[in-house]
C-alpha cells in the first residue's frame, strides 16, 4: 500500500497541452503513473505527449472516457482555484494542485467546497507526491526516490527533494513522499497526512520536513505525541536561523508576533517523540538511532 | 505589502465605512491649511491631530503624533514632524485630521487564519492599545468568531460579533462596520484590516446638540502580495521608503530576496531550502548576508540578476550556490554563473553546489571554468564560512 496515489490511480492532467503541464505530465508517465487524460478547454479530441494522451474539454467528459480518478494542476493562478472546483464537482477524489501565486483568500471557498465534497485537496503551490516504484504526480524528480517503508510529509519543494536524495543515498526507501505546499490556506495540513501514514500498514515510519511560519508542525506534533509513540520518526524544521517579520519566498513562511518560530516547533516534536535534525542530511541516521530497520 | 494609514482609509471609505475626515499633507504650509480648514468648523473640537504616515508601529511614542490647537501651531508640529527619521524611515507625509472627541475606544480587525482556513474576527472593548498586549494580560476580553468560508458574514454572524463584544447601544454601526472590514478584505485582497481604536466620538451640532458616531479612527491594512496582480492600481501605495533599494531590483527579476546581516552570499532555488542553507551556514559558524530563492526553472538571465543581487551588498565576503535540480536545471545554473562572474566588478570566492536536474553537465562546466564546487549542502557551508574567513576549509 502506500497512500494518495499508486499505480492504481488514473490521472488528468489539468493543463496537459501548457509548457509545464506537457514538461512534467511526460516525466509522470515515463516513471509509470497512468496518466489517462489531459484537460484544456477548446482542445477536446487533440491528443498530447506525442499522441499517447487524449485531452478533453472538461472533467467530466475525461471522467466518462478515462475512468481518470485524481487530477495534477499545473493551470495559472488565475484560473487554478476554479480547476480544482471543476475537479471536485466532477467527482475526482485526489486533487494535486501544483500553482504557485494563487491569493490566499481565493482558497478559503474552495477548500471548504472540497472539504464538504469529502474529496483531497494536496497543494497548492506544491510539488506533488511519489509512491516511489509505482507513480508519481507532480513535480518531483523522480530519480531521486528509492521504495521502501518511510511515508515522508514536507511544507517545501526543493528541500524535500534534498531530505529524499539523503535518505535514498543511505538506503532508506520511501513508501510515499507529499509535499503539502508552503502556502497560508492548503487542501490538507501536516496532521491529515500523518494520520493517512498511520493507517498504512506498509509505513513504518516517518519524516516530517516543515518550516517557520502557522502553527501546523506543532498540531501535527500534538496528534503525534498521542497517536504514534511507537514508531520510529524523525523531523526538520527550515528557518530556524530566520528573522521575526521577514517572509522567506514562501506565503505563509513569517514568524510574527513570536508565533511560528523554529523553537516551538522544534520542541513540540521533541516532545512528541521525533528526532529531530540540525541538518536535512542527518535523517537517514536519526531514523536508525529510532529504531528503524528498513 | 503594507499601506500608511491615509491609503488605508481610502480604500474602508470606498468600501463605505465611517472615517472621519482627513488631508495628506507633505508641507507644513500644506498642513497649515488643512488644519486651518479643520478649526473654523464651529462645530469642531477646536484642536487638530497631526500624524506621521511611516510603515512602522509605535509613531506616538516616536514623537510622530500631535494635537494642536492652531494652525500655526499646526504648521510648527507639522514641521517637527516631517523633519522626523522614525526606526530608519523619514517621515515624508502627514495625515491633518479634527481632533476627535472620544467617549469609549474598541478594537476591531479581520485577519486570515491559517489554522482554520477561514477570515478571523478579532474584537474587544479594550480598543487603543495592541492587542497582543490585551491577549497577554486580559484574553477574557477578546472576542474571537470567523466568518463563514461560503456565506462570508450574513447578518446574524456580524449581530453576533457586535452583541458579544460589547457595543452596547452601537451594535448596528459595529455590525455594519464588521460587514465593511470583511468586504474590504475581499475587495483588495487583504490579509488583515485592522481598526484601533473604532472608537465612538461624540459630534456637536451648531445647536450645542450632542450625538454619538462609531467610526474608524485608525486603519492599518496588509496587503497578500499574491492578490497585487488583480489590483494594478494598488501597486502605487507601495512605500519605496520601507523597502530596501534591492527589492525593487529583485521583484523586477522575481527573485525573494531578504537582506540579512551577515557576510556569506547565498543563492538557492526553493524557500524551504534557501533557509536550510541559510541554516546551515550558521551552524558551520557563519552569518547569511541574505535570503535568496531564484524560484523554479530559472535561466541564465536570472542567476546573473541574482549574483548582482548579492554582490551590491559590499559586505559579502563569500557567495554560497545552492541549487537542488528538479524544474530548474543545473547547466543553465551554471552558465548563469559563469556569465555572471565575467561580468562582476569584485573578485568574491564562489562556492558551487549543483545536484539533481543536468548536474553532470554543470559539473563539466564548472570544472572547465575552474570553480569551487561541493557534493553535500554540510560540505558547502563549510567551504563558503572557510572563504569568508580566507583559510581554508
């Protein structure tokens, strides 16, 4: 098993014919994820990524040809908050939106519509999730994975990519890897991917990669603490060197008021049980010195 | 983005809230007249406020705050204060306005709540002081309710907000005013709107009558840098005082740059890494001269930018590459950097990591142009606080 996606899942692409959506909707299908559809409104009946790939107008009508059951968008912001409605409207169930730059307050509706709908809602401005060996969806590199039994839940993009490449060069496979999104409103926070891993049987244990800024390290940390003392986890917290007041690129990375800051985050997840490592390159060990076996 | 307080009052009176009157004066003469206009009202306090507009909290207690009770006096506090330099920023504008006379102050402001992913109401009857200071001594007093992620704030809910936080008599002003802080939110894409005091003022008819007005005295407004795209005409509120002369530059290239203290130069793609290298630059005993993200697929043009970026800094004794692969690809990093060393003007050790998209062919590169290069991030950060300090690493 594993959780979000595997081989199993079928995906549309959303954007499929754009640069980024043809770019990285062929890496997905070389590394082995189905991709059965692409979505661009007045290019139903074309095909795409070299004729392979049928793109539909709508969601539904890829729904009704394809079966596709999890969507992957790469639509600019400005129209990336309707996409994901169309999505769940449609009845899609895994939702990945990878749009940078979508406002805050855009989101608050469609997260909720999302919520209501009881569908999954990953991202936005995220770089996707693997289940390494089976598919991937989004935009992560997918040489940088090895299967294994570590779920893996990451605020960020490209440190995931750093924290991953570790683990894989000491050994340490992943069972899945989800970026959340570094934005202020996301489809799903730390604590509802935490507890998907614990509900998978072939996760073992666990790497959460947050950063400064909100309060959902410590929330996930305080579930944490109660719901998964014996598994074997390690964390990294990005930012702990950051000043008050200052936004690091992403939007919902500030510490302000004295809220959101490395230490309380760090302690949090020391208290729930977590090592947690000055360096993304210590993971590996510090899921061994847990208990890890993998 | 933050706004001044006069900018913010514009866009609640566009949105229909009660503000008292004001004029923006950037003279004392200027502030002379408006003061002048505000006195002859009969019906007035017969005093005016005079205050600096500058993007940092604590004006009053800088100085940048005034009554006066004439407009020569208004033009000699005007004076005083345009000639201020408050936390690093020159006053360069004041706001004239009728003295208010105030029965009782609130606080009443709206603000994204990540946590619940919804728009939080914060009020309390303890207005005219920082909240944080109310949460801190006094929580009980403190209303908290959000609005509805769909419906926003049907009236029952804004009723509700006004009910519990205490405006006795005013609840329908306060509710209507709850109303407006929202629609101005979504108006311009705001992350908070904030009024303190929303106080109510008591007005003098010609006839000596008295009569009672809830209305917004002060206003501070953020903006969501993300909204700014949807609203052009916003982008000239921007205080280029409050900035940094190298955010302009950066924001032309959309690069997040963030000036720091330190004297090591760090370039990343990604901002959870850029503050991991920044991290752990620290860690290896150094101090990060800045936070740098160049983003996703960033060219040659940008690295460039980015090194220009860094290097107009005079501080900056080693520059640190971070750049982890995935849409952005390391040979176009590394022609970007060996462009932009011919080009640079000061001889700075450069300490490269390229990994993950194209990283062999960088490393060719690199290696051809003779540059320091790294495996992991740890080795990095020691290489570049080693060229900082001029000893190897």
């Amino acid at each position: 098993m594993s959780i979000l996606i595997d081989r199993s899942s079928r995906v549309v692409v959303h954007g499929l014919t754009g640069r980024e959506g043809s770019f990285h909707g062929a890496a997905m299908k070389a590394y082995g994820t189905q991709v059965v559809a692409g979505l661009t409104p007045g290019k139903g009946g074309q095909t795409a990524l070299d004729g392979t790939v049928p793109v539909f107008d709508t969601v539904v009508d890829a729904i009704r040809e394809t079966g596709a059951d999890t969507s992957c968008i790469f639509v600019p912001a400005a129209g990336a908050p309707d996409s994901i409605l169309e999505a769940v409207d449609a009845g899609i169930r895994t939702i990945f939106c990878i749009t940078e730059g979508i406002p805050a307050l855009d989101m608050i509706p469609v997260v909720e519509a999302v919520r209501r709908a009881g569908a999954t809602l990953i991202g936005p401005n995220c770089p996707g999730a693997t289940t390494p060996g089976q598919a991937k969806v989004g935009i992560i590199p997918g040489s940088i994975h090895r299967e294994g039994r570590v779920g893996v839940v990451s605020r960020s993009g490209t440190l995931t990519y750093e924290a991953v490449q570790a683990m894989t060069d000491a050994g340490v496979g992943q069972s899945t890897c989800v970026g959340i999104g570094g934005d202020p409103v996301i489809g799903t926070p730390f604590l509802d991917i935490l507890q998907r891993f614990a509900a998978d049987p072939e996760t073992e244990a666990l790497i959460l990669i947050g950063e400064i800024g909100g309060a959902a390290e410590e929330e996930a940390a305080a579930w944490a603490a109660e719901h998964l003392r014996d598994i074997p986890k390690a964390a990294f917290i990005a930012g702990r060197t950051a000043p008050e007041g200052k936004r690091m690129g992403h939007a919902g990375a500030i510490i302000s008021g004295g809220r959101g800051t490395a230490t309380s985050k760090v302690e949090a997840l020391e208290a729930a049980g977590f090592r947690v490592a000055g360096s993304p390159t210590e993971l590996p060990g510090l899921l061994r010195e847990a208990g890890y076996r993998g | 983005m933050k706004i001044h307080e006069a900018d913010a009052k514009s866009l609640l009176v566009a949105q229909g809230l009660p503000v008292p009157p004001w004029t923006v004066a950037t003279t004392p003469a200027e502030a002379r007249t408006a003061a002048g206009a505000y006195l002859a009202d009969p019906a007035g306090s017969g005093k005016v406020v005079i205050k600096a507009q500058v993007l940092v909290g604590g004006r009053g207690k800088a100085g940048g705050v005034k009554l006066a009770g004439s407009a020569d006096e208004a033009e000699r506090v005007a004076a005083d204060i345009l000639a201020l330099t408050i936390k690093g920023l020159p006053v360069r504008k004041v706001l004239v306005g009728p003295a208010a006379d105030i029965v009782k102050e609130y606080y009443l402001s709206i603000v994204l709540d990540r946590g619940a992913r919804k728009l939080l109401f914060i009020g309390s009857a303890e207005g005219g002081v920082e909240i944080e200071q109310t949460a801190e001594a006094n929580p009980d007093a403190i209303t908290y309710l959000h609005a509805d992620p769909l419906l926003g704030v049907p009236d029952h809910r804004a009723r509700r907000l006004a009910f519990a936080i205490g405006f006795g008599a005013h609840w329908k002003a306060a509710a209507a005013i709850a109303k407006g802080l929202y629609r101005t939110m979504l108006a311009y894409d705001a992350d908070l709107v904030e009024i303190n005091p929303l106080a109510v003022i008591r007005t003098r008819a010609a006839d000596g009558t008295a009569t009672e007005q809830l209305v917004c005295l002060d206003a501070k407004i953020t903006l969501d840098d993300s909204g700014l795209v949807r609203h052009p005409e916003l982008e000239s509120l921007r205080d280029l005082d409050a900035e940094d002369p190298t955010d302009l530059a950066a924001r032309e290239h959309e690069i997040a740059f963030i000036k720091l203290d330190g004297d090591i130069g760090c370039m990343v793609n990604g901002a959870g890494l850029a503050m991991t290298t920044m991290d752990l630059v620290k860690r290896a005993g150094g101090e990060p001269a800045n936070f740098l993200d160049i983003g996703g697929g960033a060219k040659a043009d940008k690295v460039s930018a980015a090194m220009r970026l860094i290097l107009h800094e005079p501080n900056v004794k080693a520059i640190l590459v971070n750049i982890f692969g995935g849409i952005t690809r390391g040979d176009e990093v590394a022609r970007g950097l060996i462009e932009a060393r011919a080009q640079q003007e000061r001889d700075v050790p450069m300490v490269v990591r390229i990994v993950g998209t194209n990283a062999t062919e960088a490393a060719a590169l690199l290696r051809e142009a003779s540059f320091e290069t790294a495996h992991s991030l740890d080795e990095a950060a020691a290489k570049a606080v080693a060229a900082a300090r001029g000893t190897a690493a």
